[in-house]
C-alpha cells in the first residue's frame, strides 16, 4: 500500500519477538515487520490457522514500551508457513 495512503507513518523494522495465545496454549518466535502508532505487522514462525479478533501477547526486548497484549486484525499468507498478521 503507498505509504501516502496512510494516515500514520510506518516504520520498517526486523526486530526479533517471542509471540503467545494462550487461550490456544500456542507460541513462538517472529520478526516484526514494521510499526505505526496504529498497529504492527509481524511475521511468526508459524501458522496460527486463525482468522482476526484473537488475542496475543508479544515481548520485544527491543522496544521494552511495545504494547504486550495485540488484537489480530488482519492475516496474510505470504508463503506456505510464513503468514503475516
């Protein structure tokens, strides 16, 4: 998407993260992609096989203020085992 259709900049990182549902006692190992004021985009090393509105916790030890706890808006597959979310 052109970065001039956003309301918020986005700011591209690589940033490694450990990512959890726990209501599905799932977890992991990401990157996280880039970043704005309203929201992220973050690739796991996994598929979660589910859809938006589900809860999950992030750790990032690069950004300590990153928000823990993010809601799924949106999901992705950019190669079979490799989503985005």
């Amino acid at each position: 998407m052109p970065s001039d259709v956003r309301k918020q900049p986005r700011l591209l990182r690589d940033f490694d993260l450990v990512w959890a549902v726990e209501t599905r006692r799932l977890s992991g190992r990401g990157k996280l992609v880039d970043l704005s004021v309203g929201g992220a985009c973050i690739q796991l090393d996994r598929d979660l096989l589910t859809g938006p509105n589900v809860t999950m916790s992030l750790v990032c030890s690069k950004i300590p203020v990153l928000p823990t706890r993010a809601l799924i808006k949106w999901v992705r597959q950019i190669k079979p085992g490799q989503p985005l979310y």
